[in-house]
C-alpha cells in the first residue's frame, strides 16, 4: 500500500502551462536527488520520464515516487506506507513548495484536499503507527520486507513487538530501516548453482577478509530467481570465505580458501563478531585472515 499526493498542473491561456523540467520539480526542496536517471537528462520536462525514484541522501530511507500523469495534467508523489519520519517530513516539505509554486491544492488517494500551508497537518505519525500495528496482528505474518533506496529490510513479529513497546515506537522503526540503508557494508548476493552429482541447486554466498558483510540469518530465493530456482530444490546454503593475498584493488588479490554451510558459519561467531539488523539480515564485521581460515575448517 502508498498513499498517493497529486497537484494539478497550473492553468493558461491555452489550456496548461509547459510542464516543469525534472530538475526544477527536484530542485524546489534542497537536497532531493534521483537516482533512476543521469543528470545530464534532468532538464528535460518531467512528463518525458516513465517514473522518477527520489530521496534525500543521508535522511530518506524509502523513495518518492516522482511522476507526471499527461491525462490528469498533475504532479504525482507516492510513498509507501512503511516510509520513515524523514521520508514523510521530505513529501510534505516538497508538496508545499510545488502547491505554492502552481497555486493549486494538494489531493491525496484518502479523499482529503489540502493547501500548501494545511499539507503540514497530514497525520502521518499516526498512519505509520497504525501500520506497523495492523502488520504486528497480521495472524499470516512471517516476515515482510520493505524495500528502502538501497536495500531491502527485513521485519517479523517480534522485531515489530520490540519497535511497538518502545517509548518512541516511530522513532525505533526509522532507525531500524537507516540503519540497514546506510550500513557501509557489503550485501553478499546470493548465486545459485546446480550440483552434477546430485542434481540439487546450492546457494553460495561470500564472506571476504577484513570486509564488513551482511548475510541473511536464513536464506530465502529472492524475487529474481523464483522463475529459475524452487525453493524445495536447493539442499545447501553455503558461503565462500575469501582472502586478500595482495593489493585489494587487484581482483587477481581475491583467493578462495574455502566454503562453509551458511547455519554453522553464524553458529561459529563468536556475539562480538556480529550484528543483527532487521529481522534476518546479520552484519558480520571485519574477520582477519586468521580468522577466516578457523572458520574454513568448520
């Protein structure tokens, strides 16, 4: 679920004004950014553009969703419903500064019309709280993942139950999802490949030398491999320790010593030697070449 803002465009003589460059709609708020296109495209108007993912660096979590709809003759902003208090802060700041440049009124999918002053009113803080309760009582919930800007984040009852019994449950919640979009460690992807003397599928991930690295507590296949890969057909998870024999910069420097069954590496860490993130994604900090040679003998 999102909710949806639109502001119709500004009237003329003829109908409606030129639609607005990208660059100007980005520019009306300081610091927003896309990431879906180059720069150098930016000036061209913003109904030329399929969809625009945009973000504060440093505070957005979750993008806006930037559009133009040529039929309605408006702006259009998405959020998604789980997005941060700075998510929800930046849409509101953007809203205004668009409604006051056009004159027109802000309408959201709820039914509610604002102005560029009343837009500020939009009770986020208790539609996000609302969310997370209504997701904490789902009686299906498993896990649920949000995609943030960067990566996806990972939450389950008990990580919900936790961020609910805070003293400041929102701030927790947005905490929790930066956390995970701004970690500087590197998300090992999983790949998969079939074994010829069983036939069965094996998901490898890699764990390297002095690198901060984030594994999931239980692996899943993700959206892009569910066509290729059946869950049922996978019959190990493993990870691939690396070392750096030389000049980090040289990919001939990168030396497999050794793979490892993903439960019994995160068995094998001692707590200091981890973090967990979200619900099940755990960062592993940075393991010296001794280290990971102990672990390739488990």
């Amino acid at each position: 679920m999102s909710v949806v803002f639109s502001i119709r465009n500004k009237k003329s003589m003829f109908g409606y004004q030129k639609v607005m460059p990208a660059k100007d709609v980005l520019n009306l708020v300081e610091g927003v950014l896309t990431y879906s296109f180059e720069e150098a495209m930016l000036g061209r108007p913003l109904k030329d553009f399929p969809a625009m993912m945009c973000i504060r660096y440093g505070k957005s979590c979750l993008p806006i969703i930037l559009r133009y709809l040529d039929q309605e003759h408006a702006y259009q902003f998405i959020l998604a419903d789980f997005a941060t208090l700075e998510d929800w802060r930046l849409i509101l700041e953007w809203l205004s500064a668009l409604a006051r440049q056009l004159g027109n009124e802000i309408h959201d999918n709820l039914g509610t019309s604002y102005d560029a002053d009343s837009i500020f009113s939009f009770d986020y803080e208790n539609h996000l709280l609302k969310n997370l309760q209504n997701l904490e009582k789902d009686p299906d919930l498993h896990q649920y993942q949000l995609q943030g800007f960067a990566h996806p984040v990972i939450l389950d009852r008990e990580l919900l139950r936790k961020i609910l019994d805070s003293a400041q449950p929102l701030e927790e919640f947005s905490q929790v999802v930066k956390k995970v979009q701004y970690s500087s460690a590197f998300f090992s992807q999983v790949r998969f490949y079939r074994q010829n003397e069983t036939g069965g599928i094996i998901g490898s991930y890699s764990l390297t030398e002095d690198t901060d690295t984030v594994l999931p507590r239980v692996p899943f296949v993700p959206a892009e491999f569910v066509e290729k890969v059946n869950m049922d057909e996978v019959i190990d998870w493993k990870v691939n320790l690396v070392e750096i024999t030389g000049n980090p910069d040289m990919p001939e420097s990168y030396k497999p010593v050794g793979a490892v069954n993903l439960e019994a590496l995160l068995d094998a860490l001692d707590s200091s030697e981890f973090e967990l993130l979200d619900a099940n994604q755990i960062e592993i900090k940075k393991l010296s070449k001794e280290r990971l040679l102990q672990l390739a003998q488990l």
